[in-house]
C-alpha cells in the first residue's frame, strides 16, 4: 500500500498538472446562455461570465449580452444586432439587426455593411454546382444589400420593389433633404448599387445586408420576401480568428483549415477545375511571364 507521504506527492502533482492546463486552455469556460441560445461558449462569452477564462476576451464583438431573455452582439461601431443562432460546427454566428421585426413594417435605424463587422468574414461553404472562390482572403460574396430607395417619380422596373405606404418620408433620418422637395416614391431594391442602375430622381435612403437568395429571382421578390430575409439575419464567420493569419488557406468539406503551399490564385469546390487551378498556378509561378 503506498504510504501517506506518496499519496500526498501523487495527489501535489496532479494539482499541478491541472493548474498547468487550465493555464494554457484559457477557451474553457462552462456554457452560458440567454433565450434561444443555450450553449454560448468559445470565442464567444456573456458580459456576465469570468473575463479570464471564457471567450476570446482580446476582441470586444466576442462579448455577448443577455437583455429581455434576447442575446445581443454589438458591432464595431456599437449597432446592436441580435443573435439568432451559433452554429460552432461550421464557425458562424447569425445577426440580425435589432431594429428589423419580422411581421411588421419596421426598417434598419441605420445603414450598415461588411466593415461594421471587421473582425467577422463572411461565411462561405462548398457547394458542388455553385463554386465559392478565395482569393487572398476574399472571395465571392454571399451577402447581398439591400436598399431602400426613394424617387421623385414613379419607377417601372421589377428590380424596384414597391415599399408598403407605411415606408415614408418620416422612416428615414437623412438629413440633406430639401425641405421644399416634393412627393418622393419608395422602393427596395436587392443587389450591390451601382450609378447606372440607379434610376433619375432616385436616391438612397437606406443599406443593409441580407443573405444572398440564390433560389430567387430578384424580379420576383415580394417586399414580404425581402423584409423576410432582413429580419433573418446575416452568417459572420469567425474562421479566419481561428486559422491563424496565413494568407494561403481555405476551408476544406471538414470546416477544417488547409494551408496551400502554390501562390493561392483560387479554390474551387469541382476536383477538376481545382486540379486545373492547381496546374495553371504552378505554371503561372515557375514560368517567366512572356511564355504565358
């Protein structure tokens, strides 16, 4: 039988070698939650949780807060989203903004982009018929905006999607409107703006991000569709936080990060545009330029 004196050394280092673990896996923290979410744990936290041991605690947005049983996440310049789900299997949260009431005639309080959401990327996934590209990364997105547009005349375009009566001139603080301007005409467009697609008399009023529809075609949406998608909520992804800084990598069909050692031009999801891909950098990197 070992005696009390070796016991208590046995009993010493394993003290010690817990200590030394928990030191190091500063991730652990028990599990919190608030309404819907039940299991928030790295890298996210509650406001509420110890500081020292639970989230990623360097980077504020990893912070979550619990208000009228809703879990909320506040952007880089202090918006308040609320979360709808945390998906850790593929390492996406889903905001939403607060001011948007699925059912009602509510609208963003404020524009808002990508670059409010600097430490998040956009989420992206392997598709076999849609490809996602990542190009140091950047790849295609899978956001689209919304836009709230007004017009000093009626607008006949399906891309132009009639906002209901309750949308007015009192939805939107902006302030260089001319006091003396006439009647104005909402719509709701989806789709990155650009000058050409903008229609005489128009303006924009308001931007957001919903969820790229890809089973929709946009000249059928409905404002219901649309507003649908608003309060849905958009996917960040905090991969890039944990692959490290690498320029060179993707996400594999395991959400696992893959380091490519060839100058990273793009990854497609179909083996045989990848192998061509690869092929192409190869030579693109190993061949002076004028045999190319």
């Amino acid at each position: 039988m070992p005696s009390p004196g070796l016991i208590f050394v046995a009993l010493l280092l394993l003290a010690l070698i817990h200590e030394t673990f928990s030191a190091k896996d500063k991730h652990y923290c028990p599990p919190s939650s608030c309404g819907n979410n039940s299991n928030i744990s790295y890298p996210f936290r509650l406001n509420t949780d110890p500081p020292n041991s639970c989230g990623m605690t360097a980077d504020p947005v990893y912070t979550l807060f619990c208000e009228n049983n809703l879990t909320v996440l506040y952007s880089d310049q202090s918006r308040k989203f609320y979360v709808k789900a945390i998906n850790y299997d593929n390492q996406t949260i889903r905001v939403a903004d607060a001011s948007v009431e699925e059912g009602s005639c509510s609208i963003p309080q404020y524009s808002w982009r990508a670059s409010n959401f600097s430490t998040f990327t956009q989420y992206y996934s392997y598709d076999r018929y849609y490809y996602y590209y990542y190009i140091y990364k950047n790849h295609v997105y899978v956001w689209e905006s919304i836009l709230f547009i007004s017009c000093g005349n009626l607008v006949s375009d399906p891309l132009y999607v009639e906002a209901p009566a309750c949308i007015n001139d009192s939805s939107f603080s902006t302030p260089y409107r001319p006091k003396s301007e006439g009647k104005r005409y909402y719509y709701v467009k989806v789709g990155r703006p650009t000058r050409l697609e903008l229609k005489p008399s128009c303006r924009i009023e308001l931007m957001a991000l919903t969820p790229f529809i890809r089973e929709k075609n946009y000249e059928n949406l409905s404002y219901l569709d649309i507003h649908h998608w608003l309060a849905y909520g958009i996917e960040l992804s905090w991969r890039d936080a944990s692959c490290g800084e690498t320029d060179s990598f993707y996400i594999n069909e395991e959400n696992q990060c893959v380091n490519v050692s060839y100058p990273p031009y793009y990854v497609k999801v179909n083996p045989v545009y990848e192998v061509l891909d690869r092929a192409i950098n190869w030579l693109s990197y190993h061949l002076p330029g004028e045999y190319l």
